[in-house]
C-alpha cells in the first residue's frame, strides 16, 4: 500500500480543514498551555491566509482514501536572505495512517513542485516536542538551519 500524491482541490477544503483541526495541538509545544479554541482560531486564520496566496495543496492516498494533506506556499521568500523558496506551511496525516509512507511522498511531491517552479529551498517549522516529524525531516535532508527560543513567563 503506496501513499499516493495528487494536487488538491476545492473538493479537499473539508478533509483539510478536518486533519488540520485534528492534528493541530501537535503543533504547539506544551509549554504554551494554550486552549484548544485559540489553537484551532490561528489554524483557521492560516487556512484563511493560505487561500489568499500562491500556494499548493497536495493531497496523500492509500487506498483511495485521502490519509494526508501538504500546504506549501509558493511565493513566501526566506525572511533572513530573501531567497526564494518553498515553504510547508502545513502538514498532516492521519494518525492511524502514519508510519505508512504519506509524509514522506507529500514532501518529495512538494520538493518537485518547488523544483518545476524553480524554488532553490525547501524549509518548514516543527516543535522540538514532535520527534517523529523530526526525524521524518531530517531521513529526508532537512537539517536545523535556526532555532526559535522560547521561554514561559
């Protein structure tokens, strides 16, 4: 059972929409203690924001079935060099789908995406919390490039 990756559509918004407010926390570390509606409020924003920029939707399937989705902008330079570059802006698998191959063919499939549009960078934020995404990652090439610090108060 090979994940499958084919572009996103408008008939995606919900399964989208539904991953993303699923997998959501997974993007906050717990130190934050940030409740559940103000988390789901700033995804609903970023969705908001994405459908306003150029950008791609990648869509994995097993089986037929959508297990996973990819957001990546297409015209967001680096904020440090101004290069340009592709950027993740989110993405997410279902959980029972994980381990399964779906993240790693939505990442080959955006890093050809951003090949064709002629993108020399791939970048992307985790939490430092997230070891599987990380490791997912870096089998993949991605490396630390910065670190963001953070600290409760």
């Amino acid at each position: 059972m090979t994940a499958l990756v084919r572009p996103g559509t408008a008939a995606d918004r919900d399964f989208v929409a539904d991953l993303a407010h699923r997998t959501a926390a997974d993007s906050v570390a717990a130190f934050r203690r940030t409740p559940d509606a103000r988390i789901h409020e700033s995804l609903d924003r970023l969705l908001d924001v994405l459908e306003e920029q150029s950008h791609v939707t990648l869509v994995a399937e097993i089986d037929g079935r959508p297990v996973g989705f990819l957001l990546m902008l297409d015209a967001l330079p680096d904020e440090v060099t101004s290069m340009p570059q592709g950027f993740v802006a989110y993405m997410a698998v279902e959980p029972a789908a994980r381990r399964r191959g779906a993240g790693r063919a939505l990442l080959e499939a955006a890093e050809g995406e951003a090949r064709r549009r002629s993108l020399p960078y791939m970048a992307l934020m985790v939490t430092q919390e997230n070891a599987a995404a990380r490791a997912l990652y870096e089998s993949c090439g991605y490396f630390t490039e910065r670190r963001l610090l953070c600290k409760a108060l």
